[in-house]
C-alpha cells in the first residue's frame, strides 16, 4: 500500500507544492486580492482607516500623539474610562476634477477608534489635548505612586 499522507514540512510535500499550478494559481490569486483594495478606500481593509499613533512615557506624563489628517477639534472625541484613554473620529475625503473630457468626483469615509491603557488612577482632569496641522497630542498626568506605610507590629504580653 502506497503512503499518500506527506508531512507538511518534508521535502516531498515542498516539491509537490513547488510544481502544482493550481497552487501557484491560489497564490496569484491571493496576492492579486491583497493589493486590490490599497487604491481604493471602500475595499481597503479596517487598518487603513486607523490613524498612526506614538505613545512615549516620561516619569510624570504619558505623552500620545496620533496622525489625523484633515481632521478639526470638532471630528474627534477623546474619553477616558476604566484607566483607557479612547480617541474616536470619522474621516471624510472628497476629491473633485472636472476637465473638458472627463468629470471625476471621489468620496470616501469611515470611522475610526484607538485605545490606550494607561496607569491606574489616572483622572480625566489630568488629561489635555491639542490638535496642530493634522497631529493630534494628549498628554497625561500620571498619578502619584501610591504610598506604602511600614506598620508596626506589638508584641502581646
């Protein structure tokens, strides 16, 4: 009886994989859809929606700054709950050319939401945000270390 289970990883089952044409079909495939929605913002995955953030730590604040192009106080809510600092926004785009031939009008949207855990106790009074030229930066207070106190211990007579 002849063994047709090849191991994944063994030698065969690469060459094997190596000269299928439907393999290598599924792999073009793939790298075909993959690409497909870069270009365009309705197919483009979720990520690409979310804004690029940096967060950096000094020994009393939290420093956040996130990318938001394009976007105004007024398009960004910034909340804090249970020690987690959300940014949430919608971007809108609306590109229009018009030509004697040709008349193009593109509109994309989408939503977007961040999160970052801060230090416990952290209090919303403690945070403060700007928005300059497209760069979003929220800098939080952190609380001061709590205190341990050494107790005494009596000795029972």
């Amino acid at each position: 009886m002849a063994n047709n289970v090849i191991p994944v990883g063994s030698e065969r089952a690469l060459a094997r994989r190596e000269n299928n044409p439907f393999v290598f079909l599924q792999q073009e495939i793939d790298r075909l859809f993959d690409g497909f929605g870069r270009n365009f913002p309705a197919f483009a995955a979720p990520q690409a929606m979310m804004p690029r953030m940096d967060v950096s730590e000094t020994d009393k604040t939290v420093e956040i700054s996130a990318e938001l192009p394009g976007l105004e106080a007024k398009d960004i809510q910034l909340n804090l709950a249970d020690d987690t600092l959300t940014i949430r926004g919608k971007k809108k785009s609306e590109r229009e050319e018009k030509d004697k031939d040709y008349h193009l009008i593109e509109r994309s949207f989408g939503a977007f939401s961040r999160s970052v855990a801060l230090p416990e106790g952290v209090k919303a009074e403690d945070v403060s945000a700007e928005i300059a030229k497209g760069v979003l930066k929220v800098t939080v207070k952190k609380p001061a270390p709590k205190q341990s106190r050494q107790i005494d211990i009596k000795t029972a007579a």
